[in-house]
C-alpha cells in the first residue's frame, strides 16, 4: 500500500496550519500597529480601545 491517503490528509493539515499562521502573523502586525499609534496617546484618541469596543 501507498501513502498517498496520508499524503492527502497531511497536505491539507499544512495548508490549514499555514493559513492559520499567516492570518495571526495579520493579526500581530495590525496589534503592532494600534499599540504603536496609541502610544502614550489618551483614551478617547486610542485606535485599541475603538476598534475593540466594536467588537
């Protein structure tokens, strides 16, 4: 027998893994990114706390 089932079934695990990575990796620099604009900035101009309270 082949490994060409577990091939499949691993492929798609990296894919998903991958896609996982590259959309937190998103989520970090837009993080970096608020931190950075809000830094030492006051409450009512902090870019974190706007778009969190739309969550």
């Amino acid at each position: 027998m082949t490994c060409a089932a577990a091939d499949v079934i691993a492929t798609r695990q990296l894919v998903a893994v991958e896609d996982r990575i590259t959309r937190r990796q998103a989520l970090q620099q837009e993080l970096e990114r608020m931190l950075t604009q809000c830094a030492q900035g006051t409450v009512s101009d902090c870019k974190v706390i706007e778009v969190l309270s739309n969550h």
